[in-house]
C-alpha cells in the first residue's frame, strides 16, 4: 500500500545541485524537514572524469558514497521519482509510495542518450570506442590514448545543449598532449567531429582553442552528428547539415553521447516544448508552479549546464526558496555564470567563465588568470583546488564567493 510523507522541502535529485541546494537551505533554515529523492549510492564528481580519461585522476576519487554527502538534517529517500504532481504538491516514486511537499526542488540532471546514436551502447568500452561521459569507461580513454602509436582518432560532440560543452574537445586536447609527449603525434591522425557550427560557443575564447587545434594538426568538422557506430569495422558514421552522410575509420573514437531531460520531467507539467523545467532564468523559480524552482543541468535556462553553474545557482535558489517561505526576505538573481576549464595541454588551462549571452564573467583578476590565454594557475585550480572546493564547500552549503546578493 502506498504511504504519503510530507514535507516542508523535497529535493528532487542529489546530484551537485540536490546536496548543494540542501545544505544551503538548512544552513539558513534548520528546522524546516528536507527531504532529498535520490536512488543512487554514489555521488559523482563528474568534472574529474576528463582527468581520469587523461590518466591524471584515478576514477576512484570521483565517488563518494551518497550517505556520506547528505546533510545530516535532511531525511534521504533512496528512491527514484516516477510522477510529478505539482498541482497537488505532490509526487510518486519508483517504491509505489508517494511524497507531498510545500515547496520543491527540481534537479535530477540531465539523460545521457547512449541508444541515440546506432552501435553505440553495444561498443561502449570496448572495440576502440570510449567516453568520458560515463565513470566506468573514462579509464579506458586512457588505456586507449597510452595504447595508440599510430592510426585514427576521432572525437565527438552532439547537438546542444549538453553538460559541460567544453569536455569532448578536452578529450581530445589532453590525449593529443599525451602522444606529442610521447612523440607519436605525427602518426596519429585526429578530427574533431561537432554539430555545432563552431568550436566554442563564446568567441572570446576560440583564438587559444584554435592555437592548439593547429598545434595538435587536428581536423575540424562542424555541423556534422554522429549516427551510427561499427565496432567490428571500426567505422563511425556522421550526418552533415545537408543531410549527407558521410563515413570515418577509427583506431579510437571519444563520443559525447547525445543529451535529453529525463523522460519523468519531459512528461511533467514543468516542461518546456523542449522538454527542459521552465524556470525564469533569473530566479530559478519554476514558470509555472510558484512553489517550485529548478537549477542544474534540467533547466531551460541557456547557461553553461557545467557543476560551476551549480556552485552559483544553489545559493540563490535556497535563499529564494526561503524568501517565498517567509522565512527570509529579499529575492537573488542569476546572472548565468558558468564555467568551463579547457584543458589544452596536461598542466595548462584556458579557463572560459560566462554568463548569459556570452557576456565575460572571470573570478580573477587578468594579472593572475586571463581567460584569452593558457594558464598554469588554472590547471592548480582544476586539478587541486577545484575539487576539494566541491567536496568540502558547495556541497556543505560553504558558500565561498558566491553568497547570493539579496534584492527587495
Ligand atoms: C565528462 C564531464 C566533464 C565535466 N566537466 C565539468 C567541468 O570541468 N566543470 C564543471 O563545472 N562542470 C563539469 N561537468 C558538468 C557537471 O558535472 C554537471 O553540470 C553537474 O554535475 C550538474 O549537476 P546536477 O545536480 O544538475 O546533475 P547531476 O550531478 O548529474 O545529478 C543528478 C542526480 O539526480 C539523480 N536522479 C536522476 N533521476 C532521478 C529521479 N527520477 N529521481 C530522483 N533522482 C534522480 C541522479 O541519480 C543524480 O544523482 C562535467 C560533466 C561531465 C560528464
């Protein structure tokens, strides 16, 4: 028989943006009853995969067990959401019980659509086809890239949007690193395959891109998708914007899989036409349910979808939350900050920081980091600092840097 739960706050995924969002919540509010719906045991630092696809990161590092991260006052129901229910504040779950709530969270990222492309699930991991997008293949782009002296290496990305645009061409940067270190560049032919009609979406940042693209002899193919993949003939398939379609050989193949909202939100009344949680891109506030608000990687909002986002999105969604609530006053807004760290070579970074529209949103100074330029100061931030930050500050509601500034 099902059982009803209520609760003040129900979180919806405890990803970077369910945990985060908890314990900025509680910091403020400690006695309103939080509850985060998560089914998985692990949580993931998903920015150190494209370390681990580097060998710079053992996978292991990247996980932590779920019950570990959730904040002590919050209540853990290890179950997956199957129903949201918003006229009724409500919500049922894969456990065939169901959860009322006053006010709800909406963060269960994004759905990695490995069947989108043909062949491409059946090859995973193995057959020269790799992905740093999923935490038990990661490693084998390394054993891959160590393994390559010679031959053909292609490197994908979908159509947009997708979470952190910049890691499939990182995967291609860093492995091209790794095989100029080992003096067999000259032997390996590499293309970078994208849908997009360009190499990064703000122009700002494509001048040191390129520079690396030219170092690397990388061939670049816009506005071409990956279809299809056979892994017996090591041949990957590519759709242009014309509607040809045209074939490759591979010794090893990196693909960003293609990305959707997760089926449960697309069929819910807080989907947009594309299928994303319609919010106001400022607020965060859900469009239509003004009890509910959403950030992470599921919202309709056209920020970089990156765990940087997050970092700045999860303060400003407690303290709105808590503001509709009466428990706080004053409302935050979201200027669409997002961050992505290229990882051009092992040791140096193009650090690319934005906000909506494109607009330049760097936390340092240029003396010290200038985005226009590879940095060694950003390489330390990413492969030290930054994740220590995620552990032990985002999620624990530490909200350095990125205190909401609050507006009546
Ligand atoms: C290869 C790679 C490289 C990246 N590099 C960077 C980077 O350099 N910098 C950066 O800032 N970001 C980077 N990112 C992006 C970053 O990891 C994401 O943007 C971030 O994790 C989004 O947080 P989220 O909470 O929205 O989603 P997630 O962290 O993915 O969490 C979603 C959670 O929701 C849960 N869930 C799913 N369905 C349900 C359901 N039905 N009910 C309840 N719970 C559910 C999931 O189990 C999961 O725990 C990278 C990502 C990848 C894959």
């Amino acid at each position: 028989m099902p059982t009803a739960n209520q609760y003040d706050v129900v979180i919806v995924g405890g990803g970077a943006a369910g945990i985060a969002t908890a314990s900025s919540i509680l910091r403020r509010a400690p006695n309103l009853s939080v509850a985060i719906v998560e089914p998985a045991d692990q949580h993931y630092y998903q920015p150190g995969w494209t370390m681990v696809g580097a060998g710079v990161f053992s996978a292991h590092t990247t996980a932590r067990s779920m019950a570990s991260l959730i904040p002590k006052l919050a209540t853990w129901v290890q179950a997956a959401v199957t129903t949201l229910d918003p006229s009724n504040h409500a919500l049922d779950l894969s456990n065939g019980s169901n959860i009322k709530y006053e006010y709800l969270v909406v963060c269960p990222g994004l759905k990695l659509n490995w069947s989108g492309v043909e062949g491409l699930e059946d090859n995973l991991g193995r057959n020269g086809v790799t992905s740093n997008y999923a935490y038990d293949v990661a490693p084998y782009t390394w054993d891959l890239v160590q393994n390559l002296k010679s031959g053909k290496a292609l490197f994908t990305q979908p159509p947009m949007p997708i979470k952190c645009a910049g890691a499939p061409q990182k995967a291609l940067y860093l492995s091209a690193d790794h095989w100029t270190r080992q003096g067999v560049i000259r032997n390996i032919d590499i293309s970078f395959y994208t849908s997009t009609p360009g190499l990064f979406g703000v122009a700002h940042y494509v001048p040191a891109l390129m520079k690396y693209i030219e170092k690397y002899d990388a061939a670049l193919h816009f506005q071409h998708t990956l279809t299809k993949i056979d892994g017996q003939l090591k041949v990957a398939t590519f759709k242009n914007n014309d509607g040809e379609f045209m074939e490759s050989e591979f010794d090893m193949i990196h693909v960003c899989p293609p990305q959707c909202a997760p089926e449960f939100i697309r069929q819910s009344p807080l989907a947009n036409a594309d299928g994303w949680v319609d919010v106001d891109q400022e607020t965060l506030q859900s469009t239509g349910f003004e009890n509910v608000w959403s950030l992470g990687d599921v919202i309709s909002a056209p920020n970089a979808k990156t765990a940087a986002a997050v970092r700045a999105q999860a303060p400003i969604v407690a303290n709105n939350l808590l503001a509709y609530a009466g428990h706080s006053s004053g409302i935050s807004h979201y200027d669409g900050y997002g961050s992505c760290p290229l990882t051009v070579e092992r040791g140096k970074i193009v650090l690319a920081e934005f906000g909506y529209g494109g607009k330049l949103l760097p936390s340092f100074p240029k003396w010290l980091i200038d985005g226009q330029y590879p940095s060694v100061l950003a390489w330390l931030l990413k492969a030290q600092a930054l994740p220590w930050i995620y552990w032990n500050a985002m999620l624990k509601g530490r909200e350095w840097l990125v205190k909401p500034k609050s507006q009546s």
